[in-house]
C-alpha cells in the first residue's frame, strides 16, 4: 500500500502527512499581526456589518429552540435556560444576543440570590392591519394631511419649545399637542390657527 504523500505548510514549510491537523504557530502569528495592524475605525466598521448580518439573518435550528423555550416561558432566568438547554455558557450568550438584536426577546439584569443575573422575556409579535392611504400630492397641505395635523409640523414656536420652559412652549405640557391627541383619540381632526395665535400674542 503507497505512503501518503506529505504536504508541505504554506506558513512553516515543514511537511506533514495530515497538514489539516496541524496547528501552525507561524500562521497563528501572521494572522494575529494582520488583524492587529487593523485601526479601530476598521475594526468597528467590521463589527457594525457582522451586526447587521446577523439583524437580517434568519435563525439558525438551536437559535429558534432557544427562542421556542423562552417563549414558552415567557419570562426564564438565564441559569434555569442554561440547565433547560444544554448550552454553555459561551454559546448560550451568543444566541441570546443574536435573539436580542432581532428584537425577538427583551434582557433585562435582576439581583437575584446576592448575584446579578439576565431575566429574559419573551416579545409578542402583534399583527398590524395596515391600510393603504391615498394621498394627493398637488395638495400642498398632503404632509400634514398624513400626519393628521400634528400641530408641532407647524408650530411657529418650534424652535423655542423645550423641555426647560415653564410656560406652553414645553412638549409635557403643551395645550395645542394634548388638544391634538385627545382628538385624535376621538377620531376627529385637530386644526389649530396658529396665524391667530400669533397675532393675539403680538398684540
């Protein structure tokens, strides 16, 4: 029976009957250098694509396990998954941060018996019926039409309200905002005559 032919490392240029079990230190090195001569704009760059794969990616088979327990439970400790699931801890993380970043499931850190602890929650999907609107562009108004007239779109006081004045002009307790939202809550549109308000108030 013919030796198999020994295949030469790339790296180390030593030669090995099974090169797949070799670990190489010089490749290792080499490697490790490259990655290191990364600037950490190129590094984070790299991180926000793997993000953004793993946001859009569909689950993989222990991933949708992991988020079938979760939602069975609807609210587990991280410890009680841990012994439910059979993962490491390691591996165990990794599919609770890709099911977090999916908005699959909601982490939260509790105390619990002296040491902090993840509680993990289920997200209900909620079906949304979403209508069609028609609008009609020529109508210079179609903006606002779309947003049911909410007033702050064209409130001549925009760039004076915060959160720090006393007075109307404060998001928590504007009249022409609050007025807004108890009309939509009646079905009826909310139009307020700012030209008016503006002259009284010259006045």
């Amino acid at each position: 029976m013919a030796k198999k032919k020994k295949e030469v490392c790339p790296y180390c240029g030593k030669s090995f009957v099974y090169l797949s079990r070799h670990k190489c230190k010089v490749k290792e090195r080499i490697e490790g250098s490259e990655e290191s001569d990364k600037s950490e704009s190129e590094r984070r760059i790299e991180r926000i694509e793997e993000w953004k794969r793993d946001y859009s990616r569909n689950l993989k088979k222990d991933e949708k396990n992991i988020l079938d327990t979760i939602k069975k439970h609807k609210k587990i400790y991280f410890k009680d998954l841990m012994e439910i699931s059979g993962k490491n801890r390691n591996e165990l993380d990794n599919i609770i941060d890709i099911l977090s970043l999916q908005s699959k499931i909601k982490v939260s850190r509790e105390l619990v018996d002296a040491s902090w602890t993840k509680n993990i929650s289920y997200i209900e999907e909620i079906d949304l019926d979403i209508k069609e609107v028609e609008v009609d562009k020529s109508d210079k108004n179609f903006i606002i039409e779309m947003f049911s007239y909410q007033p702050c779109l064209v409130c001549p006081f925009a760039n004076k309200c915060n959160e720090t004045n006393m007075d109307n002009l404060n998001p928590h307790h504007c009249i022409w905002l609050t007025e807004w939202i108890h009309s939509l809550m009646k079905g009826e549109k909310y139009i307020v005559n700012f030209d008016e308000i503006e002259s009284k108030s010259e006045e």
